[in-house]
C-alpha cells in the first residue's frame, strides 16, 4: 500500500490521533484474573463483568503473564468438536452439560493456559507511547487485539487502561472527512472484504462446529446463511462464547445453531450488520461504530455473503491509504461532492 497522490492534502492518520497514550479517553475499569485461578474461574469473571478479556497478573512475582479471552472456550469447544468427530459423533447437538467445565479445570491455572505461544500476547504500551505506535500493534500480524497500558515501564506496575482497536476506530471516526477521497472510496473498490475469512454456517448445524471453524481458521466470527438461498441471515463470533460462560449455561454449545441464536436473542439483538459492495468506506467506519460492532458483512443484491470487513482491515486502510486508479479517484470525487 503506497499513498495516492491526489490523498497528499489529506492528514495522515497520526495526525488525527491524540498524540500520545496519555492523551487518549480512558477506558472503563480494568478488571484482572490472578495466574492461580483456574480457567473455569476466570471464564466466570469474564461473565460477571460481561467482558471478552482480562489481563492475567501472577501475584507472587508481581508482573503479568498475559490475557485470558473467549478465545479459550472457542479453543476448548474445538477440542471437545474435534474429538466428538473422531467418534463419528461431530453431527450430535447433545453433550455432556458439564464438559466444558470439567475441561476447563483440567488445565489447571490460567497463568500456565495463557503462557502457551498461541495465547494473546501481552504487549504493554506506557502512558508516554505514541498513539500511532499501538495503532501499529493493533494492524500487526502478531494477534494483538487490545494493548494494555501500564503505569511505567517497569513489569511490576499495574494495568492502567485497555485500549482495543474498536476504541481506536471509534476516536477516529468523526475525522475521516479529514483523509482526503478516502472516505468516499467504496468497499468494492478499496477490495478490503476478505474472501479469506468468509466461512459460513447454516441452522440446522452444531453449535459446536461453528465455534470449531472459527478455530480452525483462526477468524472471529462465523456467518448464517439460508439454507435454501444461501442468503446471510445471522452470524456467530467468538464474543458469543461469553453467553457459554457461567456454570449453568455450558449446555448451549451442544445446540444446533438456530437453537443458540434463540437463546443469543437474550442477550444481544439478533441483526447483522451487513452492507452492499457499493457502501463508502465511511458508511462501513460509521456502521462499526453506532452498532459497536467488529466486523462488518458484504453482500450482494441477493443477500448472499461476498466477504468480510473486519476492524483490523479498517485500521490498516486507515494506516496506508491505498493507491487509487484514475477512475476510482473520480469516482470519489462525485460521490465527495
């Protein structure tokens, strides 16, 4: 990605940022998990707080050991999947009621789950650290999903903010006027809807399996397409493993899809957020961020899935602006005005 020409008037993305980490809106309160808890502990906090991820601090050598997330379920429902299938039983809505439970516990403390080298890394920034510097680390390749603040630089200090990359593409959305023609490129055009990471699944499908395919193709959420027409009609993602959290509620994962969706209806709305191939750049920012969502879907006149935009792809355009043809750019400039 190279910048465009006629984008030179436009503010980089540095620019429109606060400068430094010091500078950025605080989060909310910053709830931790103690490396000798158990998975099945932490997994309750996370639900109490109705949080995705929680720092994980070892209290007897005062430092952290990283960030225990809905990740590990969707790991542990994978496991659980994998094996099923082995015993011919992958299809089988039914399972144990406790087995991600007992799963759970068998792994014995958190601070040795989130020490493997698949685990979210932990990554702190100080209150000094330039802002574009995370937004590098929230665009990298290295899995970084939110970046911890700590008080100084030394390991021992306590985690003072949590900055995720949707606080980031939300600080920065009522600027992107401010980016030049990249606003009113559309997503067709930028070609950020990633084919990639388009998996889909239908209702009468396990749960179970939906969270195994996010695993197996290490993406975030799953898509709900008709089973006649093929047409998106739902997703699942990896934030929905929260609703599998809590001692009482292990049981849903062993629903067929449409019977998890019901009980997902509960606790968040059921819509999708999905838009046309046509859809401006700023229409997918602004989508993102009323709905709070992490992705946005792109479809095509029948509905059916044509990719997915997610907010690391959105972060990363906003990063490099891309080079944009001669007929691209006019197009721009009509639809700027």
């Amino acid at each position: 990605w190279a910048r465009d020409s006629d984008m030179a008037a436009a503010r980089p993305l540095e620019e429109l940022l606060p400068r430094t980490v010091a500078d950025f809106p605080a989060g909310g309160e910053v709830v931790e998990v103690r490396a000798d808890a158990t998975l099945d502990e932490a997994i309750e906090i996370l639900s109490v707080h109705r949080i995705l991820s929680a720092p994980v601090r070892d209290h007897d050598h005062e430092r952290y050991v990283g960030f225990v997330d809905v990740r590990h379920i969707v790991e542990l429902m994978a496991e659980i999947f994998t094996e099923r299938e082995a015993e011919g039983k992958g299809d089988e809505g039914e399972m144990e009621l406790k087995a991600l439970q007992l799963r759970a516990r068998e792994l014995g403390p958190v601070g040795r789950v989130v020490a493997v080298p698949t685990a979210a890394p932990f990554r702190a920034v100080t209150p000094t650290t330039k802002m574009i510097e995370v937004v590098r680390m929230l665009c990298s390749d290295i899995g970084v999903q939110r970046v911890p603040v700590q008080h100084s630089e030394d390991k021992s200090s306590r985690v003072m903010q949590i900055i995720s990359q949707s606080a980031v593409v939300s600080a920065v959305a009522d600027k992107l006027p401010n980016m030049g023609l990249l606003p009113y490129v559309t997503v067709g055009e930028l070609g950020i809807h990633r084919r990639d990471t388009l998996v889909t699944v239908k209702m009468f499908h396990p749960t179970l399996k939906a969270f195994w395919l996010m695993h197996k193709h290490d993406i975030s959420a799953v898509g709900v397409v008709d089973h006649d027409s093929g047409a998106l009609i739902a997703q699942i993602s990896t934030s929905d493993a929260r609703w599998l959290m809590g001692p009482d509620v292990y049981h849903l994962c062993g629903l067929k899809v449409g019977e998890f969706l019901i009980e997902v209806a509960k606790h968040r709305s059921p819509a999708i957020v999905s838009v046309p191939a046509e859809a401006t750049f700023q229409v997918i920012v602004t989508r993102m961020v009323k709905t709070k969502s992490h992705r946005v879907w792109v479809v095509d006149a029948d509905d059916k899935p044509l990719g997915v935009v997610s907010l690391k792809d959105v972060l990363r355009v906003m990063m490099e602006p891309p080079v944009l043809k001669a007929d691209v750019r006019e197009a721009a400039t009509i639809r700027r005005g």
